[in-house]
C-alpha cells in the first residue's frame, strides 16, 4: 500500500477543499487544474456511488487508493469498493439511512431521552391533521429530504391540510416550533469515544440565500452561540448514541436553541456535511475533522486533540431556473474597502489562504440547487440574526452576477 492516497469519490470536489485527500469527480467545480489530486470524469453521475460503476474510476482507485471516503455511503458502493480490494471509510448505510428518517428519528431520540420537539409522524393525509393540528404553530418536513428541500413552517391548520394534501401518501413529521437560533454541531464517533468541534450559528431560511423557509444556507462560526454548554451536552448525548448505534466517522447535530437557552434537538446527519471544508481549512490548529474520520476507520491516528475551526461560509442556493452552462471559474479573493467582494487568482483544491475569500461557483442545476458558496473567516450575521451588511451586498452583487433578473430585493 506504499504511496498510495485516500480518495474522496463525489459530483464535485468542495468537500475536500483544504483537505489532503485526492479527488475523483464529475466536475471540478471551477477549480484550477490539479493533475496530482484532482481527476475529473465526464459523464459520472449524480453521486460518488454512479462514479465508482465506471470502468475507468475502478482501474484508477485500484492502482492508487488505499481507502474511499463518499459523501454518503451504500451497501452497492460497499460492494463495488470491497470487489476492487480497496478500504470503505464510510459507515454503515443502514445506520445512516435509519437516523436520517426525520419521523424515526423523532420517536428514536425522544426514547432515548434526547430532547426533542413534540411531534406526530406517519402518512400524509387527512388521518394524520387531526393528530398535529394541536401543536399550533409547527414545522412540517417529508421522511427524508436535504438543506430544508422538503421543510416547510406551518402556523395553523388551513396551512397543514394543505401540505398534508400535497405530500399524501408520503411518511413525514410535523414537529412543534421551537423559536430561537438554529445551531449546529459537528463531531466524529470513534470506536472509543466521540470528539466534538465547537457549535456554530447555522444559517436558515435567509431568502438572499436560499428559496427554502427553513434551508440551512450557512456555517457561522464566529458568533456567540446562546446556551453554548447546553448545547454541547445534548450534541455528546446525541453523538454517544449514535456511536452505540454502529455510526462511525463524521455526523453533524442539528438544534435550535430557545429564548430561555433551552436546545432542542432537530435532527442528526450521520454523513459528511456541509462545514467540513472548514474544518480543514483549520486543521493546523488542531485535529482536522476528516483526519479523525479515518481515524474512526483504522486509517489514521487519533492523536485527541481539540477540534477547532474559524472559518465561515454562505451557501447560495438557486432561486430560478437557468440556462445550462459551464460553471464560471472559482476564485480566491478579497473584501475591499466598501466588504465588496474582489477576485483574484483561480482557487485551488488548497482552498482560499487565511485572511483570503474562497468563491466557489456551481453549473445551474435547477431551483432549489446550491449554485455558490463564499468561504471566509469571520462572522456572518448581527445581533438581530441578519447578515452584516457587506455580505448582504456581496450576496446581492452575485446574484446580479449568477441570476440576472432573478434577484431578490
């Protein structure tokens, strides 16, 4: 196994920016050219899963990869990955795929006596409105969705009937409200413990950024978080049990805190997620997330140094339908004197340089989709939870830019 890398395997490389893995993908994501850790394979697909089926993927990992790391794992990439000979640093998708289930998850943590929201799960229909209508103003969200697609606020029966009229038929969950600050925390179950990074403001519903009410559109990790010790508490609660569960690696735990400081556990991501570029741009002050991660796999050590991370991003979602195009190039960049954004040379896999601003750029994929995102240190938002106003100005001018015509007031 001399010389051989740890592979990251997806549509595109963003995930790995500022990490040390190499890279198999569908699209470069605007980066520059990096023949030594970046291979770009036209026509792979969707997912990390459809590119590991083509030929030319299988022969490359065989000859270079020790181990593969997906966005998300499967039993048919488990297969493939186990015919090639070559290590799954992924964990066990039943696992995964069970927690990810919003209305298991709900009756799963409460009995596990994981603070959660009340609730009522089950099929879509009239049968399941007299059950939620109690629960006032509440939070209605399909089985299984990603960045809030299928969440939608409720405030008040006439508003329910109507999702649960549209979605009939479909297993969801209508939760409680909980108002407060959303917050999110990432971490690594291991074989003998879980390590923890410190929680961020998650970005939601903010309609300069995303088309989705509830759509997560942001890692802060610069402003105070409300109730930050109980916060924690609940995500090692969480994380212990996801561990016990049979997870393995990198997961994120998603909660809102309410006005009395009170976190309320909304769901878990069992997978990688969205921050972990990050959390590699940080690493060298201290452990960096997807070191851990293979650590959890036998593939690295895991040394127990603290996580940290002190960078920040925006995520931009698509809020129209666009031409197809190749995407624009990615930059490496700055804020000038009035916090717009100025681009400068072509971002690399390394991702932006501290005191820089990495500016990744997506091909349209529809409404809905994540069409750039902007990665800087710093804070993201005031006191009153809006953005600062020179990101909101930096938002607005890429939006004139990605979606002309488009742009929301």
């Amino acid at each position: 196994m001399t010389g051989r890398r740890v592979f990251y395997v997806a549509p595109d490389p963003v995930a790995a920016l500022g990490s040390t893995l190499a890279v198999v993908a569908a699209s470069d994501a605007g980066l520059e050219a990096d023949p030594e850790r970046l291979t770009v394979v036209s026509g792979g697909g969707r997912s990390g899963r459809s590119l590991l089926e083509l030929p030319e993927v299988g022969r490359k990992l065989q000859q270079e990869a020790s181990a593969v790391i997906l966005w998300t794992g499967s039993a048919a990439a488990g297969l493939r990955l186990s015919g090639l000979g070559i290590a799954n640093a992924n964990s066990d998708p039943g696992v995964a795929r069970r927690l990810e289930n919003k209305a298991h998850f709900q009756d799963a943590a409460r009995a596990r006596g994981i603070p959660v929201p009340r609730s009522v799960s089950g099929t879509a229909g009239p049968d399941l409105l007299a059950a939620a209508s109690p629960l006032g103003r509440a939070v209605f969200q399909l089985a299984r969705g990603y960045s809030g697609a299928a969440t939608y606020p409720v405030h008040g029966p006439g508003e329910l009937g109507e999702l649960l009229t549209r979605f009939r038929g479909h297993p969801c969950r209508v939760a409680e409200w909980v108002d407060g600050t959303p917050v999110t925390v990432t971490g690594v179950a291991l074989e003998g413990r879980v390590a923890l990074g410190p929680p961020c403001i998650q970005l939601t519903g903010i309609p300069e950024l995303t088309p989705h009410p509830l759509g997560s559109c942001g890692n802060d990790f610069s402003s105070p978080v409300p109730g930050a010790g109980a916060v924690a508490r609940v995500a090692r609660q969480t994380g212990e049990w996801l561990r016990e569960l049979g997870h393995r690696g990198i997961f994120g735990v998603d909660l809102v805190v309410d006005r009395a400081g009170r976190p309320w556990c909304i769901e878990v991501n069992p997978r990688l997620v969205a921050s972990v570029p990050l959390w590699s741009l940080s690493g060298p002050h201290g452990s960096s997330l997807l070191d851990l991660h293979l650590a959890a796999f036998g593939l690295a050590e895991d040394r127990g140094a603290p996580l940290g991370c002190r960078w920040s991003q925006l995520i931009l979602y698509q809020l129209g339908r666009l031409a197809g195009s190749e995407p624009a190039v990615s930059r490496e960049g700055t804020w000038d004197a009035q916090g717009r954004l100025v681009p400068g040379r072509r971002l690399t896999l390394a991702g932006p340089e501290p005191g820089r601003v990495g500016l990744v750029r997506r091909r349209p994929a529809g409404p809905g989709k994540e069409l750039a995102r902007v990665i800087f240190e710093g804070p993201l938002i005031g006191a009153g939870g809006q953005l600062l106003p020179h990101l909101a100005a930096a938002v607005l001018a890429l939006r004139q830019e990605l979606e002309p015509g488009l742009v929301r007031p």
